[in-house]
C-alpha cells in the first residue's frame, strides 16, 4: 500500500496566516480558502471589503485546483488557446487557485478572489510558501 502525505490541521493554519498576511500588507480585499485533496473546505477567510462573490469564486477556485491537481490559470490558459470544451468540466477557468503539492502528491487546494488574478494567485503562493515544503 502506498503512504503519501496529507495536510494537517498546523498546516491549514500555516498557510492562511501567511495567505492573509500577504493579502493585508497590500491592502488586498480578498477571500481565501483552503480545501484538501478530496475537494472539502478546511478554511475560509473574508478580508475586510470582500464580498460574498468573492467567498464563492475562491471556493471554485481552491476545490478546483485541489480536485484537478493544477492551477487555475492553467485551466484559463487552455480555454484562451481556443479549447473551449474545457469548460464542460466544471472547474474554475480563471487564476488564483493553485494545488497544494507535496512530495509529488497534491494534498490540497487554495483558492483566493478579490484582487486582481495574478494577485490573487500570489496570495494563495505565499500561503502554500509557508509550508516550506
């Protein structure tokens, strides 16, 4: 049987500290989720300014990327390159969520809305940075 790692309670919270922190130094109004590696959220943040709109794109974002093992920016790259049959999957199609990889294995998601993509996408990097795996 294989044994692969998996995220613990300490890191969830490793990573939403370092994710709101990031967000909070450039003023960025965002929400932040962490999900794990079968889709299920583990942790939401709402900055102050974020909207409800923003909680519910970061959770597509963060379960897509968990589900799907990739970014959303790479979902976003494909359907801008003209393959629009992607969109039938279901997943998030815009950047901010990255998978959480460890060891080769993804462990989990984070999905951030409310900035613009590529900062969104970063605050979610700081957090899964934070890891230091």
């Amino acid at each position: 049987m294989k044994t692969r790692p998996c995220m613990t309670r300490a890191d969830v919270k490793k990573i939403m500290e370092a994710a709101e922190a990031e967000a909070a130094k450039h003023k960025w109004a965002v929400a932040i989720t962490v999900f794990d590696d079968a889709g299920n959220l583990q942790a939401l943040a709402v900055l102050d300014g974020a909207t409800a709109g923003n909680v519910n794109i970061a959770q597509s974002k963060g379960r897509s990327a968990a589900l799907s093992r990739r970014s959303t920016k790479m979902w976003q790259e494909r359907i801008e390159a003209g393959q629009t049959h992607m969109l039938t999957l279901g997943y998030a199609t815009v950047q901010g969520g990255l998978p959480i990889m460890v060891l080769g294995e993804c462990v989990g998601g984070v999905g951030v809305s409310g900035a613009a993509a590529a900062e969104d996408e970063r605050v979610a990097q700081v957090g899964i940075d934070a890891l230091g795996t």
